[in-house]
C-alpha cells in the first residue's frame, strides 16, 4: 500500500494527494495543525475520491480518536507505542464488539448516518515504532492486535542519539531487529526524503506499506528544483 503524508491544512492539498497513483494519504495530526471540521472535510475529499485516508495521532487520545472513527477513516497510526497495556487500551477502544469494545454506536459518517450496516466497519491500526523503548518491547507490543507497525525513522534515531544518521550501526542494529521480528507483510515505512524513496524504488522486497514523503517536503524540494534551475540559467 502507496500512502504519502498530509501536515497541511487544505481539502485542495487532500484532492491532490489522493487524486494520483497512491492509494491513499495519511492526514497527520501529531505534526499537522488539523482542527477537527478541517479534518473531517479532508477525511470526506479523500473518501470521495475512493482513496483510502488514515490519521495519524500523538497519543492515545479518545475524544479525537472516536471522531476520526466516526468519520469514516479506513484505519489509524498511534505514534510512539511502546508498552503492551496502552497497546491493548488502543486495539480494544477502536474494535467493535467480538473484536473490542469499541462503543457510541451512532448514526455517523462512518455508517452513512445509518444508511450503512452498523458496527462492521474495524479499522485497521497501525502502531509506530520510533523509540529504543518501543523496539525493546516489541514482543509484548505485537501480542496487543495491531494489524500493521510503521518504523518511524527520525524518532527512532533520535531516541538513540543519532537523528538522521541512517548508516550508524546504532540505527542499522535497531532497525534490523524489528525487521527480524516483523515480516514485510506486517510491516511499514516512513520515506521522508527522496534520497530515501530512491534507494527503495529499485527494491527487490520492500515493507507492505511504505509513506512516501508528505506534502511539505514535496514543496520543499520542488522550489529547491526551480531555484537550482534558475540559477543554471
């Protein structure tokens, strides 16, 4: 699964996105600056272009979770999971009953305000492992029932204090462990950079689900594009 990054706050931002060969866009609220009608209108854009739309939260947010289930998303990204009791809170909070204990069944979006069958629709979760704490515990984590888990790069090399250094055997022996863990099947990638994408492209085997990029590095890089042509000139 194609998945980019959405931190702006734009329905216009959303059409694009989704209005491409990517299968669908992760609107981010943990970096993003959402308010909540913005994020359901962007919900709704990419929804309508049948594109599949996941938000990504900061933390285990109940109020701002059950909205976005409401809306109708196909699925969530919970940052920074690192133990196995927030792990079981979030799958059993989001499932619907036989699965969880999902509650507030209401004539929603999700359900076409009850046009829809009701409590059929599970969301897929994704956990992100991004801290050494998160990969220590990743046994534990992935006993709790998420479907997929997504490497979040930067974080995971901060919290081993080398942010970015992508060839440093600290990071190298990190990542390989959840590699080791989790199979490709299961498992997802953050590519920020197109230094990143590039090295992916050509990729024999590669995660189930990769993000390419997001909008703001998209803009970054494409005036930087016109700026070293302009300057070629």
């Amino acid at each position: 699964m194609n998945l980019t990054l959405q931190t702006i706050s734009s329905t216009i931002i959303s059409e694009i996105m989704a209005d491409s060969f990517l299968d669908g866009v992760v609107l981010d609220k943990e970096h993003g600056v959402f308010d909540d009608e913005r994020l359901f209108s962007c919900i709704q854009t990419i929804k309508a272009l049948e594109k599949k739309c996941f938000v990504r939260v900061a933390c285990f947010d109940k109020q701002l979770i059950r909205m976005c289930l409401d809306s109708g998303v196909d699925g969530i990204i919970f940052s920074t999971v690192e133990d196995l009791q927030e792990s079981k809170e979030i799958v059993e909070y989001c499932r619907y009953p036989k699965y969880g204990g999902r509650r507030g069944q209401g004539l929603v979006r999700e359900n076409k305000w009850g046009n829809a069958e009701l409590g059929t629709h599970n969301p897929i979760l994704m956990a992100q492992i991004e801290t050494k704490c998160g990969v220590e515990n990743l046994d534990n984590i992935m006993s709790a029932g998420f479907d997929y888990f997504i490497v979040g790069p930067y974080d995971l090399s901060a919290s081993l204090g080398c942010v970015a250094e992508w060839d440093s055997e600290r990071y190298r022996k990190y990542y390989q462990q959840i590699e080791s863990k989790i199979c490709n099947s299961k498992l997802g990638l953050f590519l920020p950079s197109m230094r990143q994408i590039n090295n992916f492209l050509d990729a024999e085997e590669r995660p189930k689900i990769l993000i390419w990029g997001m909008d703001t590095t998209f803009l970054i890089e494409g005036v930087d594009f016109l700026r070293r042509g302009i300057h070629n000139e």
